[in-house]
C-alpha cells in the first residue's frame, strides 16, 4: 500500500522498478502512495504517483487517502501485492461498492470487514 522508501532519490528508481515487475505480467502499476524516511517510525515525506507525477502531500494518511481516491475515480485495479487491504478500505472504512466487489471478497476479508464494523459502532457508543 505504502511504498517507504529511505531517500528522495531513490524515488524513480523504485518506480521504474515495480513498473518492469508489472510489465512483466501484463498488469498497470496504477496510483501509488509513497512514504520517505528511514524508517516506518519515522517518515519525513510523503507522496502520491499517479501516472508520470509525483504530488507531495502532507502526510501518510492523506497519500494512502488520495491514492485510494484515484484508483477509483480512474477505475485503476488494486495492486496485487495488496489488494485485500484496498479492498478492506473500499468497503469498511469508505463504504464503497464496486461491480468486483464478489470476486474479491472472501471469507477472511468479510471477518475483518464485520469486526471493524462492530469496532467503529462500539466506538460511537
């Protein structure tokens, strides 16, 4: 979901290379969030690709939130690597139905899905 990354420079090189491994199956890389630091703990920039651009945005979550929001708007597939938790915010956190939706969910994903649900209604309460 988030490409971390331990330097700006190393930017196009990662994109370039994730692009050979999906030319390689025939699949389009699609949006992608990236996230810079030296570690997971301690990101210091964050940035979103959609097709040749990289936009830098303010945070982490907003790059997985404006990713997200422009592989549906463009109708761009999931990546393969993590598909399942695309889906997961699709359907749990924006409540978004999508024509695929069937061939994606399985039952592990509807498990979580339904204990996510149950959290954010505890939550309310």
């Amino acid at each position: 979901m988030l490409l971390l990354l331990q330097t700006e420079g190393d930017i196009q090189t990662a994109i370039r290379e994730r692009q050979e491994k999906y030319d390689k199956y025939n699949l389009k890389l699609g949006p992608q969030a990236i996230v810079v630091g030296p570690g997971k703990d301690t990101i210091m920039t964050s940035y979103v690709r959609i097709n040749d651009v990289v936009y830098a945005v303010e945070n982490p979550l907003k790059a997985l939130d404006i990713t997200f929001k422009a592989m549906i708007v463009f109708d761009s597939p999931y990546h393969a690597e993590c598909r399942r938790e695309w889906f997961f915010l699709q359907t749990a956190v924006y409540g978004i139905k999508c024509r695929d939706d069937k061939k994606m969910m399985d039952p592990k994903t509807a498990e979580i899905i339904e204990d996510y649900k149950k959290f954010k209604s505890q939550q309310k309460s």
